[in-house]
C-alpha cells in the first residue's frame, strides 16, 4: 500500500468529537512512549505528523488521520502513564471507551509493545476489553532495535502462544518490516470492506 495523501482530519477531546461516519479505521494503541508516534510518522513517511516526544503521556486526545482520502488511522492515547491527574486519566478512560461503544467499521487494531518490555499489566487490561469484540489484531514490537535477535524470537513467540497474537517487530534504526506492515494493513483494509 502506498500512502500519497495524510490529513490531520479531527483532534477529540470530548465524547461528541469522536467520528461515527462509515470509513474504515484503523487504530494504533500502546503505553505511552511505546513509540506510537515514531511508528505512525515512519508508516505515513511524514516526519512531524504524530507528536513524538520523550516525555510520554503528552497526547490525550483521539487523533484521526484520513488517509488517501479513504480510511482513518486512529492514534488512540496512550495508557499506562502515571503523571496525569486521576481526573484526567478518568476522562480518557471515559473517551476511549466511548470510543470503542461507538465505533463502526474497525479494519484493524494495531496493539504497540514495547519489545524489551513485552506484555504488562495495563496492556492486558485493555487487551481484555477487546478481545471478545473479535477485532483483526496486529502486534507490533516496537524499539528492536535495543534487544537481541534471540530476545526479539523469544518475544515474538511467547505473544503467539500466549496470547495468539502475530506479532512483527519494528525499529525506527532499519525500517525494513515497515513495508510487511503496510501490506497487512492494506489485506485487513480489503477483508474487512
Ligand atoms: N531506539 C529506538 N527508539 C525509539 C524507537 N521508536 C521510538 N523511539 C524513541 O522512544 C521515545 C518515545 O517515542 P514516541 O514515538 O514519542 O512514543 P509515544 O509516546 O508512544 O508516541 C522517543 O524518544 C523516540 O525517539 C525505535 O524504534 N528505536
Ligand atoms: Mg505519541
């Protein structure tokens, strides 16, 4: 899949922003700092498009970006940052489950994890709500370039077992499995239409 055309299309901060029209979405989420961001720039080839930043927990809001004027990538917050108030934490809890009562036309959920880290609570507590929704799941290591080969074998084969997830790594150092992940996302586009 190539990707010619890329909008920031709407910023949500509150319940009535979020987009209940009929286009496909896909939706990347992760703990903070997970790389989500360097992953969606990488994928769209744009440098700046989705904030990256070294302090994690900066984006809280849902992010649409409309792609080749056909489909959303969904840049959901990321979880698991312990910074934020209780209230705000609360009120982006509240969005994303919004979020996902409401949506329609889900072509695929992109779930980041950080490939040192593998699994962590917060992961499987959102992974636990949306699981019996029968979404397509695509696991995506990312930072691998900072563990082993055999480490990132590891990885990959325990999300399989354990959890029986497809797991591809990534780095932003050798974006090689950039184009496998385009790929997989065009067939979810195409099953799913
Ligand atoms: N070594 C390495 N660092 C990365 C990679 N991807 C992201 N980072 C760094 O991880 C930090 C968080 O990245 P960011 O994309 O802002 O994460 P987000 O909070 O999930 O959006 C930044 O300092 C990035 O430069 C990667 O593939 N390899
Ligand atoms: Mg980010």
């Amino acid at each position: 899949m190539n990707i010619t055309d890329v909008k920031l299309f709407r910023t949500a901060f509150q319940k009535k922003e979020i987009i209940l029209d009929r286009k496909q979405k896909v939706i990347f989420m992760g703990r903070s700092n997970v790389g989500k961001s360097t992953f969606i720039n990488s994928l769209c080839d744009r440098k700046n498009l989705a904030r990256t930043s070294s302090k994690p927990g900066k984006t809280i809001s849902i992010n649409y970006y409309l792609i080749n004027e056909k489909f959303y990538f969904v840049d959901l917050p990321g979880h698991g940052y312990a910074k934020i108030s209780k209230r705000e934490s609360q009120r982006v809890k509240m969005l994303i489950y919004h979020f996902f009562e409401k949506i329609d036309r889900v072509a695929l959920v992109i779930i980041l994890i950080d490939s040192r880290r593998g699994f962590m609570n917060s992961d499987i507590e959102l992974l636990s709500k949306i699981i019996n929704k029968n979404y397509n799941i695509l696991t995506v290591l990312t930072k691998s370039d900072k563990i082993s080969y055999s480490h990132l074998l590891n990885q990959t084969t325990k999300l399989q077992e354990e959890f029986d997830l497809y797991a591809i790594p990534f780095s932003i150092k050798s974006a090689q499995n950039k184009y496998i992940i385009l790929d997989y996302i065009e067939k979810a586009l195409l099953i799913s239409a």
